[in-house]
C-alpha cells in the first residue's frame, strides 16, 4: 500500500474507485494537512470547472426554480448531530448494557466503579443536552413562522432568526473576525434597554449557528459584546451590535 | 436565438455568491434564482465536459441545482468557498453519472454523434468564460504530458485512476503521483488559495 498522502490528487478529482475512497476519507479525517491540499486541489478543479461555462436553455432555469419550490431543505445540523441521532435509534441498548454492566461492576469493584458511572452518566447527559440543543436550533431555524434580519458586524454578518412560537432565538455569524485574545462574543437579549445573558459564541469559528439562551420572552432585540472569557453577568463593553427582533 | 440563451455573471468574480448561500439556507427562494443565475452556466459546463451528452448533462446538472438548495443548510464555509463547493458536487455526480453502467454504453455512440452537432458550441461565450479557458489553457500547458493527459483524462473524462493507468499503460503508483504533482502545478499557476 502505498503513502495515502499521495491519494488527494486522485480523491480531488473523484478519480478514486469507491472503496478506495471510504479508505481515503477515513485518512483524511485525522489528517489536516491533506484535508488543506485536497481543500487547494479543489479550488484547482474548480477552475477546470469555470472553464468549461457553457450557455444554459433559458426555459431550464423556469424548471429548477419550480423545483425547488416542492423540495424541503435539510436542517443545518452537523454530521455529528445525525450520528448521535442513528447510535440513538441504533445503539441505545448497547449504551443501557454499557450501564448496566458499569453497576454490576460498581458492587465488585465499590467507589471507584461508582465514580465511573457517575461520570458515564454524565457524559450520557451531556451527550444528550447536545442533542437536545442542536434539535431546537435546528427547530426555529426550520419553524414556519421563523423570521430573520441580517446586519454587517465588523466585516461579516449576523443574522438573528427568531420563532415566536416557539420563543427561542438563533444566531448565526458568518465571518465574524475573531474576538481578542482571552475574549468572547457574548449574546445578550435586549429587554427594553437591560441587557440579559443569552450565551456565548465560540470564540475559534468565524461562522456559526448558535441557540440563545433562554426564551425570547418579548425582548426587544439582540445584542453582542466583547466580553473576558468566560461571559460576563452584565456588559462590559459597548455592543458590537444591536439588533432589533424581526417582525 | 442569440438572446435566447441565457449568459450567466462569472462565479469567480462573485463576493457576494457565499452570502447568497447563506440566505438561501435560511429558505430565500429569490437568494437562490441568484445563485442559479451566478452558477447554472459552470455546473451545466463541467457536467457536459464529463458526460457530453447534453439531454443527460441537463439532468444531472438541474439534480445538482436543486441539491444546491436542498444541503446548502450544511454548507461549510470553514471547508473551502462557495463555487468551489458547487462544483465540486457537480463534478461528483456528473463521474457518478460517467460510472453508472447503463449511462456508460449509451455515451459513447450519442457522444459521437452530439460532437457533429455544432450549435451548442458556437453559440456566444462569454467574454470572461474565454479569459477563463485562457488561463486555464495556459496553465495546463505547464504540466508534463503525462500530468496533463492523467488530469485531464480523470476530470473531464471522469476516469478513475486505474482506468487512467490502463489508458497510459502505466503503473498505478505513477498515476496517483502525476496526478498530485500536475495539481501542484496547476494550482500553484492558477493562484489557487483554498
């Protein structure tokens, strides 16, 4: 078998016969810097593709259009969120026996074993808040009565999607520069002029989805501040930006 | 017919083509009629490059349109840029296409038929399509032959590596490097940045 790090080229231009490919993937996940050149070789590729601009029938755009009238969009959750849900569907006895033979262990072995399943259990949770989370963000950006509004923060954009009736709010950045080091952006929910904490972003992605914290509970807008990691309970900082609830 | 064919805006000279997406995954039906606009002309291009045969690549390409809309709530802009990530689904499923069995036979005779056929390619290009090919062209020439035939054979071809190899009459492990170093080459001639 020969270096996989000399497969991008191949895998870039779907030259890899499929079970090769899974094979690849696989590399690739725990592979950054072949993630990077497949990522170029790409770019590359996809100057091929510009080349290749051909004039389109005009009657074909009527018919894409009308067919994406009938097609429902996927929800934005990530991978990893469908691959709890399928080890849910799938795993969860698997998990309960993993338990179960945690406590039967925990009677052996005493504190130690109890400790474990402690922590087993937590990750349970934790595992599950995250679902919980993800499944809710996906909720009221997919909700039908689902508003949004869009502003320019600091060279990208934030958008605040809000449900009423499910009263939650989202927002999702896309090429927010990243705060300063050792600070967050913090989200606030503006009550009339009080701000109230609605969570933090995460302070490594310039470009993400994030479920505020709490109900929207009639608050007039959202706003975000630079705060010391770690949140702050009130601002500290003027905001970056106010946004007003979409209506 | 000339004003009947519809010439679209060059995706590469397109800001505002992430943005765009960004709306279209929040369900902006308008957003997207912009980003067909901005993209229909390189999707169809590439799929036909691949499949030649232009009733097929109408269909593979009008499929890629409407799962352009479908995943964009999970297009990653963090994993490379918009066009690059509609092109490269379109290329993926126009070798998908390529490599379905029934698609395959019937090609071959319809390619050679639809290559006599000239009005599809004599309609106008657009000027930056020609600056396009242009550069592309230009760079392709800075790759050895046997880079040039191992890159061009896989992506407009839509031959996987082995078929390559079998194509050249060369070892396996010599495609996969030429392959590598040809997009070295033609990455780094085209100011490609991920």
């Amino acid at each position: 078998m020969t270096d996989p790090h000399t497969l991008t080229g191949a895998y870039a231009l779907h030259a890899l016969p499929d079970d090769e490919r899974a094979g690849f993937e696989r590399h690739l996940a725990g592979c950054p810097s072949c993630a990077r050149e497949v990522e170029e070789f790409e770019a590359a590729a996809a100057r091929l593709a510009l080349a290749s601009t051909v004039p389109v029938r005009p009657a074909m755009r009527e018919e894409v259009l009308h067919r994406v009238g009938s097609v429902r969009q996927l929800t934005p959750g990530t991978t990893p969120v469908e691959r709890v849900r399928r080890s849910k569907a799938l795993g969860a006895a698997p998990a309960r026996w993993a338990l179960a033979a945690c406590v039967a262990a925990a009677a052996v072995f005493g504190g130690t074993a109890v400790w474990q399943y402690d922590r087993a259990q937590d990750a349970q949770q934790r595992a599950a808040r995250a679902e919980r989370q993800a499944s809710d963000l996906a909720g009221v950006l997919a909700a039908p009565d689902a508003k949004s509004r869009t502003v320019r923060v600091a060279g990208g954009t934030g958008t605040v999607v809000v449900s009423a009736q499910r009263d939650r709010a989202v927002f999702v950045s896309s090429k927010m520069p990243e705060p300063p080091k050792g600070k967050v952006y913090q989200l606030w929910f503006d009550d009339g002029g009080t701000m109230r904490d609605a969570g933090l972003m995460d302070p490594a992605r310039a470009s993400q989805s994030v479920l505020l914290k709490g109900p929207v509970d009639g608050a007039s807008g959202v706003g975000v501040t630079v705060e010391p990691a770690g949140g702050s309970a009130k601002p500290t900082s003027a905001p970056v930006t106010v946004l007003s609830m979409p209506s | 017919m000339k004003e009947a064919v519809y010439i679209g805006r060059n995706p590469a000279a397109e800001p505002d083509l992430q943005q765009l997406l960004h709306e279209v995954a929040l369900g902006d039906q308008e957003a997207f009629a912009s980003v067909y606009d901005t993209v229909a002309g390189p999707v169809l291009g590439v799929v036909r490059a691949v499949l030649r045969d232009l009733a097929q690549s109408e269909e593979v390409a009008q499929d890629v349109l409407v799962e352009v809309w479908r995943t964009a709530p999970r297009y990653r802009p963090d994993r490379g840029t918009a066009i690059n990530w509609i092109l490269t689904l379109a290329h993926r499923r126009a070798v998908d296409r390529v490599r379905s069995v029934e698609a395959a036979a019937a090609r071959d005779t319809k390619a050679a038929l639809l290559d006599r056929t000239p009005e599809y390619d004599e309609v106008t290009e657009q000027v930056e399509s020609r600056l396009e090919q242009e550069q592309v062209r230009r760079c392709l020439r800075t790759l050895t032959d046997l880079q040039r035939q191992s890159v061009t054979l896989a992506y407009y071809r839509g031959l996987t590596y082995r078929e390559v190899a079998e194509a050249l009459a060369l070892p396996l492990g010599t495609v996969k490097t030429r392959l590598r170093d040809g997009l070295i080459r033609l990455r780094d001639c085209l100011g490609v940045t991920a």
